[in-house]
C-alpha cells in the first residue's frame, strides 16, 4: 500500500467539487514553482490565475489565505507586495507530486494485513466523534462499522498517533488499534463491501471520457500554449483526487473490468505532452509582471525512477528545501 507522507506544519488545502481560488493556486505553485529562492510578484499570480477566469480580488484572497497557511510567505515589506514558497511548501510539493504521479504504477504487494482501528466514545463527546471521522478518513480509513474502521496495510503509526491526540483527553473513551487479517475478505461481512468500488470506477470511467479528447489532440501536436497550460491543470486538479481517495486494494478484491490503468495513461499521457506548452504560457504571461519569470517557472514530469519525478525548464539551479 501507499506510504503516509512525510508530516509537516504546512496545511495543504482540501480537495473539493470544482476549484476555489486558493485550490487552484496551489496547484499551479506545486506544479511550476520548485523553489523558494524565486520572488513571486503578486501581479504575477494575478496575471495567471486570470488565465483560469479568477478575479483579482479573488486571486489577492487566495494569497492570504496561502499564507495564513504556511505555504506561501512574504519577502520583506515591499508593496505591492512579494511571495515566495516556504521550505516545508516546497518538501509538501515534491512529496505530493510524486504521489499523484507515481500512484497506479505497481500493483500492491499484498500481504493480507489489514489496519483496523476501533473507538468508543461517550454521547457526551459528540464533536470528537466527528473529529475522529474526519481524520480516520483522511488517513484513508473506511468505516467498516459504526466505530470500526479499516485499511489495508499494516503501518499503524499514523492512526495511532492521531486518535491519541484526538481523545487522550475525552473522558470516557477508549480506543485500539489492531493489525488483523479476515478470513473472508471478499464477501458480505468482509472488508471490501465498506467500499463503494462502483462508484469509484464510475469516478475513473468519468475522467478517461472526459478527457479523451484532449488526450487525442495532446498526442497530435494540436493543443496551443494558452490551452494547455489550463487544460494541463485541470488535468492534474482532476486526477489528484484518485490517489486521495482510491484505496489501492490488491486485484483479487477488485470488478473487472477496472479502469484505474487506463485513467492513469490518459492523466500522464496529456501531462507529460502539454509540460513544456504549459511552461511556456505561464512564462509569457507572468513575465510583464516578473522579469525572471523564465529563471524560475518550471514544471513536473513523471520520471524514470518512479521513487522521484523531477522538475524540468528553469534556468537557475533548484535550490534545496532547506534554504
């Protein structure tokens, strides 16, 4: 199964229906920024975000909101003012990046051990209950009963240190965290029926119909620099959901036909054909705004070795993320 990435203090937004201002630029300084050297004029991130119809109060909104986060952070007290990406900003990036991009390429070496996680907590704690919800399934955990909840795998870490912090204080509660196997894992009262899998294949058969016309024309040369540097985001802000919420489970637990490969070919397919289109459109239109824009944009490709996809294009070294 997926390794939990590394923790840190910065809150990356949450995924959502459609993208919100701030969704949507931290996409796009995932994707083109691989530095915390560059000085980020806030002209510029307005100048691109109107290329995605974003409004320039919005865009201003959307920088703050980075900041109060921790992703991004001001460089002096210049007015208009100057951003730049934060060290533990640029680990989060590489960390997610080769996330999305390597996630579906090996299938899981299954060992049959699952996480199961269990709670009890009293009436009173209504709001822990819900804390406890939410984080479980931010560590992809799924409710395979009302206060059983379980993934597959047997790193226990995470969750252990999250429902100690989320109830050590509860009075009343008591929780366990177990690794255990079932004896029937495909059936009724196994783990697979806590996944809705129709649903979620609907979810790939969606993005392989949605996007195969761009796929097409990606691979015919026919996608100029102002719609591929859009078309290549939403791309990415579509399929980023996959690896967030798809289970990894091994193949003998999965319908078949899955669409999970084929959705996967049609994401890389268009995001390694538009990268440099894309660059390039971002470059033009940030430059009037940033003269070193050409110094610093670059752009993720799905590398070679599948444990590091690396940034591309920028004509100054990266520094590291630790400067």
């Amino acid at each position: 199964m997926n390794a939990q990435e590394p923790a840190d203090d910065v809150r990356i937004p949450r995924a959502q229906v459609g993208s919100s201002p701030q969704h949507l630029l931290t996409t796009l300084l995932g994707e083109y920024l691989d530095s915390s050297a560059a000085d980020l004029p806030s002209a510029a991130v307005i100048a691109i975000l109107r290329e995605f119809g974003i409004s320039e109060s919005s865009a201003r909104a959307a920088l703050s909101r980075l900041v109060k986060r921790g992703l991004i952070a001001t460089r002096g007290n210049e007015r208009p003012p100057v951003y730049h990406l934060t060290a533990q900003a640029i680990a989060k990036h590489r960390s997610r990046m080769q996330h999305f991009l390597n996630f579906g390429a090996r299938s899981p070496q299954w060992t049959g051990d699952w996480v199961m996680a269990s709670f009890s907590i009293p009436s009173s704690g209504q709001a822990a209950r819900h804390a406890v919800r939410r984080s479980l399934s931010a560590l992809r955990f799924v409710g395979l009963y009302d206060s059983v909840w379980i993934r597959p795998g047997s790193d226990t870490s995470a969750v252990k240190k999250t429902l100690d912090e989320l109830l050590h204080r509860v009075e009343g509660a008591r929780w366990s965290i177990m690794r255990v196997r079932f004896d029937e894992e495909s059936g009724p009262h196994g783990p697979a029926a806590a996944y809705d899998l129709d649903a979620l294949a609907a979810d790939y058969s969606a993005f392989i119909e949605r996007y195969a016309g761009l796929r097409v024309a990606a691979r015919n040369g026919e996608v100029d620099a102002a719609r591929a540097l859009v078309a290549r985001t939403s791309a990415m802000d579509s399929w980023r959901k996959f690896p967030d919420t798809d289970p990894d489970l091994p193949h003998h637990l999965l319908p078949q036909p899955w669409p999970r490969q084929q959705a996967r070919e049609t994401f890389l397919e268009i995001h390694s054909a538009l990268g440099a289109l894309a660059q390039s459109r971002l470059i033009e239109v940030a430059t009037p705004y940033w003269p070193d824009a050409a110094s610093w944009i670059t752009y993720f490709q799905a590398s070679n070795d599948p444990s590091r996809p690396e940034p591309t294009g920028g004509k100054r070294g990266r520094s590291s993320i630790t400067d």
